[in-house]
C-alpha cells in the first residue's frame, strides 16, 4: 500500500483527527481494490477530495472521497449508472451519488463494496490502458473554507 502523500496528510491537518483518520481508511479501501489507480487529490474550497482513475485524469475517474467537517462521503463519479439494489447510494444528480460514512466500520458495508467493485469495472471501461499508481496534488485557486475544530 503506497503511502498518503505529505501534502495530503497537510490539508487533512485542518479537520478533525477523526475526519482525517476515516478519509485515509476510505482511501486504504480504494486502494486495496484498486492498487494501481492514479489518485488526484484537491485541497478544494470546501473540502479534501480524492479522485481516482486508471487515466490519470479527472473526467475518468471512477469514485472519489471527500472530508467534511463531520464525516466523508464516498463518492461513484458515474453511480446513477451503478445498481444499487440495497439502496445505499445518495444523490439526485446526473451522474454522481455517494454514501455518507460516519465511522470506520461504514467501509465495510457489503453494498459499499459491491459499488466500488462494480466502479472500478466502469472505471477501466473508460481508461482500460494508461494506469501507474501515482500520486497527484492538483492545484485549486481561491479561498479555502476550514473546519472550525
């Protein structure tokens, strides 16, 4: 298992330890699922977000995770195509739906498993070539609104 970057270790130094601690176990679950999924990672306005794709770019990632002030969601960039017989998925949108985690064990949750299984499918429909396992920081413009903990 690769090790979180330092700068994604930095942005997660605003959010509650416990924030931090759950999105680097999300990423852990991507991760093993996934060990050769490029990772682009945001220190966006009102979150930390980590997407991942077997391109490298962000129109191809497949999920994505997210650290809030009180929780993370884990992300299915294109989830409104995903089935999800339990009804596990959140979110009216276009493409996008999400499961909210609270705690630790949320990450074990069978429906969350078959989604990111069926995710990392899509995934390398959309990038079947082009996967190296690294690490990006993209950089965002403006404010960033911080957690107050």
């Amino acid at each position: 298992m690769r090790k979180p970057p330092k700068e994604l270790e930095t942005f997660l130094g605003a959010y509650p330890p416990e924030i931090a601690k759950l999105l680097l176990a999300a990423r852990r679950t991507v991760l093993t699922a996934a060990p050769d999924a490029n990772e682009l990672i945001y220190d966006a306005y009102n979150a930390v977000t980590v997407a991942y794709s077997f391109s490298g770019r962000l129109k191809e990632a497949f999920c994505h995770t997210a650290a809030y002030t009180g929780h993370v969601n884990f992300g299915f960039n294109q989830g409104a195509e995903l089935p999800d017989p339990s009804g596990a998925l959140s979110g009216r949108g276009a493409r996008i739906r999400h499961i909210r985690i609270n705690a630790a064990a949320d990450l074990r949750d069978a429906a969350l498993a078959e989604l990111l299984d069926a995710a990392i499918r899509q995934g390398h429909q959309m990038a079947p070539d082009g996967a190296t396992g690294s690490s990006t920081v993209r950089p965002t413009t403006g404010g960033k609104r911080r957690p107050k903990h």
